[in-house]
C-alpha cells in the first residue's frame, strides 16, 4: 500500500454537517426531538438558501465578488458535506438530517444491487423502474416539519419538481416553481409572510453548472458568484422581519486541467477485474467481478499512487468516510472506492463522455470538496 502524504478530511456528521444542520434547523423551528448541534437561535421563520457548488474556500477567496456574502463569512466556520460531496448525497442529508451511510444516496452513480442486474442508478438522471421512495426511504425534514405545524416550501425551478432525486431527497413541501433570480426572491419573501412556523427552502444551481463548464477559476465563475451575492442580499431585504436566513452550499469545487486527469477507458489494468465503475471523477465506486476485490484494489493503488485515497469497501465504512452505515445500504458503496487527494481525477472518456469533459469536478475528501459555508442573518 502507498502511504499517502496527506490525510483525508473526514466528514463530521455529528456536530458539523449538512445533516446536523437540518435538524438544527428543525430543531429550532420548534419541532420536538430534533437535535440542534449548531445551537441556531430559536425562530418561526427560516429560509435556507442554497447555492449548489459554492465551496467555503472558493468564497473566501473571492470576497471583491461576493462582499455581502464575504461580510457574514467572517464570523463564520465552514461545515463538511460529508462523502462523497455531490448534489445527489448532499441534498439528501440536508433533505433527512442524517449521514449517507443512513439515508442511502452514497453518490452520483451506485450500483442497484435490488435489481438483480449489473447497472448503476444515476441520481440526477434517474431509472423510472426505481421507486426512490423504497430507495430512500427515511422520513424527510419536512415530513417532521409537517407533523410539528411547521410549514415546509421549495423554491426552485420548476423541471426540477418531480424528479426522482427531488422524491428520494426532498419530498413533503409544497413546490413553488421559479426560473429567474428576481422570482427566488419574490417567491420565498411571499412564502416566508404567510403563517409561521415556515421552513422555506430555496435552491440557485447556475454557479455549479458555471463551475463545471468553464472552470470555477474562471472569470465566468466570478461574474457568477457576483450574481449569487446579489441574489442573497435581495433575499436578506426581501424577508420579513422576524425571519433567519442560512445560506449554505452541497460541495466545493476544483479545477482539474487535462495532465492530471486519470483515464481508466485509456489504462486497462484499471479495468480489469472491475464489473461496475459507478461515482464520478473525484468519488469512485467500483463495484467488481466476483473474488477479484483484492487485485483490483492492489492495482489501483499501484496506479494511482499519492493522487488518490484507494481504499477497500470495509476500510471506507470503518473509517467513517459515510458515517454510520445501514447495512441494507452496504451493497451500494463500491467494493474499492477512490477518492482523489489533490487536484486530479479518475475519469472514463469513453463510458462518460459528458462528465469526461468537465472543467470543475467535486466529491473527494479534500478541504476544497468537503467545506461549505454556514452563513446566518437574522432578519430585523
């Protein structure tokens, strides 16, 4: 085994998460039983914007662009979004209050043992054939909200509404679509006014989506985030008096130039003995042949060798990489799963021709995948 140089940044899912801070959240909604590691302040008005792909590190590197954002940073401490650090596994922590290993949304592809065949369930794109209630199960934060009085509404696009990743992850409130940034505004201002207690949870995606095309080191990146800022200091006018605001974010991102992107379509002893390569580019399930476990996770640790954490299945769970795990949930994490340690990543040009050729990537264990902001205001 190569010894790597650098430690991973495990997740902290019991004190600093997205998980802990749904139920903070909750908990400081009112709603009995909930745990509120975060200590948030009592209120009966909470909005929880949140900005897909806006890393601590990347706000706090650009404070020229985002300064309404970058004010409130200052007192603040980022949280980790736990493993991998995807829209798909984050939402559904924030979505439940609990760890991946417990809800089971363990990353942007996983294989779909339930099957009985040899394919992966891609969370964004989804498989009809897959009930996401019975995949993801758990009670959701607006179920809870529901059964304590408090109100629960989305904010988001409207294609977004029905998805199978909206069902698994965020199903139980009522859905207000909007297209543009001044309709977030309006439309969870107008449902913030209406009966408290209300939970209202607002979703911006164009800044990942920026990310991924042309780099979050781009120009185009910034101008975005100059966008995103704007976006919550409306927010922050916009709200009625009495209400909180946390703005928070799924992942972090980085930038990975062509040199140090690894190509398993272009290796083949990555290969071979594998059945199934799920995750993505920065979070690798690999899911193998039957009794090949061992070679294939001793050739992709010769392979990669300090570019990545290469560990078996076994290895992930004990070291908390998802936090407690159900075993029925077992079957999804790959039985080798690799983790970049730096700017690089494991892709699959043929196979994934799209997500190949994305400029920002996210999901390892690095400080620049795992911290998210955590940024309150109280309103009035």
């Amino acid at each position: 085994m190569t010894t790597q140089t650098i430690e991973p940044t495990l997740p902290r899912y019991a004190d600093s998460s997205l998980g802990a801070l749904a139920t903070s959240i909750l908990a400081s909604l009112g709603v009995p039983e909930e745990p509120n590691p975060l200590s948030l302040e009592p209120s009966q008005r909470v909005c929880l914007l949140l900005i897909d792909g806006l890393g601590w590190e990347l706000l706090r590197a650009h404070p020229a662009a985002a300064p309404f954002l970058s004010e409130l940073a200052v007192t603040s401490t980022p949280l980790t979004a736990g493993f991998p650090a995807t829209t798909a596994t984050s939402l559904t922590s924030l979505g439940t209050g609990l760890s991946p290993g417990q809800h089971g949304m363990l990353g942007y592809q996983v294989a779909i043992p339930e099957a009985g065949s040899a394919r992966l369930l891609n969370a964004l794109r989804w498989d009809n054939s897959i009930d996401p209630v019975a995949w993801q199960p758990a009670p959701t934060i607006f179920d809870r909200a529901a059964r304590a009085g408090v109100r629960g509404m989305r904010i988001a696009p409207a294609q977004l509404r029905k998805t199978g990743l909206s069902t698994a992850a965020l199903r139980g409130a009522e859905y207000l679509g909007a297209e543009t940034l001044g309709a977030l505004v309006s439309r969870t201002a107008a449902a913030l006014s209406g009966d408290a207690p209300v939970l209202a949870v607002t979703y911006y995606g164009d800044l990942d989506g920026t990310g991924h095309d042309m780099g979050c080191t781009s120009d185009a990146w910034q101008y975005q985030l100059a966008h995103v800022d704007k976006l919550a200091e409306q927010l922050a006018s916009a709200l009625p008096h009495g209400s909180t605001l946390h703005v928070t974010a799924d992942h972090g991102m980085t930038d990975v130039p062509a040199a140090d992107r690894i190509d398993v379509d272009s290796i083949p002893q990555l290969r071979d003995g594998v059945a199934l390569l799920g995750g993505e580019a920065r979070a690798r399930h690999v899911y193998c042949e039957p009794g090949a476990a061992d070679d294939v996770l001793a050739t992709w640790r010769a392979v990669l060798g300090q570019r990545a954490w290469v560990v078996s299945r076994e290895q992930a769970v004990a070291d908390g990489w998802f936090g407690p795990v159900n075993d029925r949930f077992l079957p999804r994490i790959g039985d080798v799963v690799a983790a970049p340690c730096g700017p690089w990543a494991i892709i699959a040009s043929k196979a994934e021709p799209l997500e190949s050729s994305l400029i920002g990537l996210h999901g390892s264990l690095t400080q620049a995948d795992q911290f998210v902001p955590l940024l309150t205001l109280a309103i009035g």
